[in-house]
C-alpha cells in the first residue's frame, strides 16, 4: 500500500513542490510513496511546474485508512477532513506546532526555517541522495516564494544556503531574478474572481472558540488593488458567512515597499486593533514591514483568542 505525502489545503509552491521531493527521496529511500495535492494549483506554482517540465501531483482530499506523510502543515484546520482515520507516519514543516496528534511514533522533521523545502533539502543531504536537477530547481523557487526572496523575516542562514546550493545543482546563476519573474506571475491578480483572489492563499486557524480565516496576496505594486477593495470586502463577507468564521482577514502585501495593507471583517474588529495596536478606518490598515502571516500576524492573534 502506498504512502500519501501532501501539504495544506489551498496548496501553495512550498506544499506542492514539498510533496513531490519528498516522494522522491522516499522512493530513493526504498518506500513506496505518491504525492498528492488537496486543492487547485495556484499560478505561481503552475510556472514553476512549467519550467522545470513537472506535472501537477494527482487531487486527493480523502485519507481515511491511509499512511500519510504531511508537509508543511500541523494544523487540523488546514488537513483533510478525514485526517483522524489517517496514519501520520510524519510531519515535515516549518510553522508553529498545530493541533494534530497521532495515536504511533512519527518521523518529525519541524524546524524553524523559512520553508518546508529547505528542511527537505536537509533530509536529502542527511540522508546523501543527490537531488535531481528539476526538482532542485522546484524546491529552489520554493524557497524563494516562501521567504519572499529572503525579505521574509523568517527566512534564516539555512534558507539562503539551501537555496544556493539548490541554484548551483540547476546551474541558475541569477536565480533572483527567477524569483522576481515568479512574484510577477503572482503580481498578475486581474484574470481572478475577487473570490479566487481571497481564497489563492488563504488558511483557517482555530483560535479558543473562534475561527478565525487569513488570506494572503504577495505582489509588487499595491495599486492592482486600487479598485477593488470594495469587491474584496464582498468576497470576504461571503466566506465569513459560509463558514461561520469569526473573522475573515486578507493581507494585501507588497513586497517592494515591504508591508501589508490588511483588509478586516470580524466580529469583533476591536480584538484586531488590540493585537496590532492600531486604529482601523473603513475596515483597513497599513502595517509596516508586515510580510509574513506565520511569524507577523498570527501569533499576536493567537495571544488574544
Ligand atoms: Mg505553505
Ligand atoms: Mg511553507
Ligand atoms: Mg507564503
């Protein structure tokens, strides 16, 4: 029987391309594993599939009697919904520990890098597998995405050094400016729903008693947004109310300016003016050299739910 290796709903490049390195040093490794996708490929992760000639992994969201590996994520809002009748047989990820359990030993591999790929990259040399060249070149731009090209204030010495010595296994010299190329891709949000622009990014977090939903667009110029915050708004109200959440927020983060306008429909928005310390006006405000929703936004959440 096969081995499931997956990351978070709404898959982003660290989940996508995570699970198929991963896959690939456990058959290097002798096991027998598949990687699988819980949701749509977003278009950055489409380019980079594309230029390293990958095929997307297979959709699966059912995991019931199955062995699975997950990469990056522990939180079981962010699983499949059958994940308590899964075998978790490890966690590879880079966030905070979230709420999954496992009734057997597991493989853990949780570090605090800026990206579940740089700790797979760690694997592969701990193990001493060379990593071929289309898949480094994945896991490379996976790195690169999630650190926001090293701006991220989670990005640490591990991540640029895995990076490099991903860039050196391609033969990409300015793979900077490969990561720029991507975060234009990303920039590109006109050809998307307002909903499809809520949800590209977006995870779930149970915080006490609330639920509590936080969406995420990277690009480099803010003014894409100009006029459409208001349709925004529509788009949040409506996943709000479909899935009876607290508070819906969307982080509209440039990253040439580094910072996030953050976009708020809660119940209580005075809970968000107290965690950020700062005022709202008309549901909005700007956080300076905000980027990163794990290190910068949720653990001030954490603290007050
Ligand atoms: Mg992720
Ligand atoms: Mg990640
Ligand atoms: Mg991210």
């Amino acid at each position: 029987m096969a081995t499931y290796i997956f990351g978070h709903t709404t898959p982003d490049s660290d989940s996508i391309v995570g699970a198929i390195a991963l896959s690939y040093l456990k058959q290097e490794l002798g096991e027998d594993t598949i990687a699988v996708r819980q949701g749509e490929i977003n278009p950055e992760t489409a380019f980079i599939l594309e230029r390293f000639n990958f095929q997307a992994p297979e959709l699966k969201t059912s995991f019931a009697g199955e062995d699975v590996y997950l990469v990056d994520f522990s939180d079981l809002a962010q699983s499949p919904a059958d994940i308590k009748e899964a075998n978790i047989l490890g966690i590879v990820d880079h966030h905070k520990l979230g709420d999954i359990t496992t009734s057997t030993p597991l493989e853990c591999w949780i570090r605090p890098v800026g990206c579940s790929n740089t700790i797979i990259k760690q694997m592969f040399d701990y193990h001493n597998i060379t990593i071929p060249k289309d898949i480094a070149g994945m896991m490379m731009c996976a790195i690169l995405s999630d650190t926001v090209i090293y701006k991220s204030p989670t990005s640490t010495k591990e991540d640029t050094k895995a990076c490099k010595e991903l860039a050196d296994i391609v033969g990409i010299e300015d793979f900077k400016a490969l990561g720029m190329e991507m975060f234009i891709v990303k920039s590109n949000v006109l050809s998307a729903t307002k909903r499809e622009l809520v949800l590209r990014d977006f995870k779930d977090f149970n915080m006490g008693q609330a639920k509590i939903g936080v969406g995420q667009l990277e690009v480099v110029d803010l003014s894409v947004f100009d006029n459409m915050k208001e349709e925004l708004f529509e788009a949040m109200q409506q996943i709000k109310e479909e899935g009876e959440r607290h508070t819906v927020l969307l982080l509209l983060t440039d990253i040439m300016v580094v910072g996030s306008q953050l976009l708020v429909l809660s119940d209580d928005g005075s809970k968000i003016e107290e965690a950020f310390n700062v005022k709202l006006e008309n549901n909005q405000v700007w956080l300076d050299k905000v980027l990163s929703r794990k290190k910068q936004i949720i653990p001030f959440l954490e603290k007050l739910f």
